[in-house]
C-alpha cells in the first residue's frame, strides 16, 4: 500500500467507527451517482483538514471507483461469514427490505447500490457494518450469495 492509501484507509477506519452516518450518507450519493459524495464524506472529518486533503487527493489520484471500494474496504475486523449470516438472520427478521432491496441492486450489478443497501439495515450497529464490510471484501460474490438466499424463490 502506498503511503496516501495508508493515510486514506486510516482515515476510513477512524470514521467509520466514530462517525459512519457520514460514510453512508457518501455511499448513498455514489450509489446514486450524486457528485457530491466527497464532500459528504468529507464533512465527517469537518474538524480534520488534513483528513480532507488527504481524501481530496486520494479521490483524484484513485479515482472515483477505487477509491469508494477502499472507503469500504476499512474494516476493523477479519471476514466471518457464519457471524455475517447470524446478522443477516436478525436484519432479514427485522428490516427484510434492506436484504431484498440490496439483493436486486446486486443481481443488476450495482455493487455501490448494493452494498450501501445491505449496510443500511445495519446503520444502528457498526460493529455489524465492519462485519459485512469485511466480508465484502474477502468475498463480495459470497457475501451477496448468503443475501440472496433470503429473496432466492
């Protein structure tokens, strides 16, 4: 990893733990094609310049797609997909549209649509989110196979 991806990832990293309702708002701008994504983003780190030069530049330097697959590519934790599927049981009992509505955005591949989707029903727990990120990560294919298992006739 170069050292502004370090900078960058560290920077997810804190915001996602202490401020994720910034990153959702930015992810539901890039999964909608909104170009304001960076700056809603960047106002999670409204009292951190440097945190927003550093993702600035990181935007140009990554570009858009590569840079939002590395603010979700932040996570904590390592992927266990038998604890993802744990939370999925309780999302699916208790917010059953987040799970149906990312299913569909993952069958169209819309993997940004998807993603803030699923995340969505967890918005409450960033403990689950990391989870679910990590799992996307090591294996998103996988990750949206559990997720359609619920809508799948």
């Amino acid at each position: 990893m170069s050292a502004l991806q370090d900078e960058c990832v560290g920077g997810f990293v804190w915001q996602w733990n202490n401020n994720p309702g910034s990153c959702m708002n930015a992810l539901a701008d890039v999964a909608s094609g909104n170009d304001e994504a960076l700056w809603e983003l960047s106002k999670g780190q409204k009292h951190n310049p440097h945190a927003q030069e550093i993702y600035s530049i990181g935007y140009k330097t990554f570009g858009s797609d590569q840079f939002w697959r590395m603010l979700i590519a932040a996570p904590n934790n390592p992927s266990d997909f038998g604890a993802a599927k744990f939370n999925l049981d309780w999302q699916w009992a208790n917010n059953a549209s987040s799970i149906s509505d990312a299913a569909q955005s993952w069958a169209k591949n819309d993997y940004f649509g998807a993603v803030f989707l699923v995340l969505l029903g967890q918005r409450h727990n960033t403990g689950v989110m990391n989870l679910y990120r990590a799992c996307i990560t090591a294996d998103s294919a996988q990750f949206f196979k559990i997720v359609q298992s619920y809508v799948a006739p």
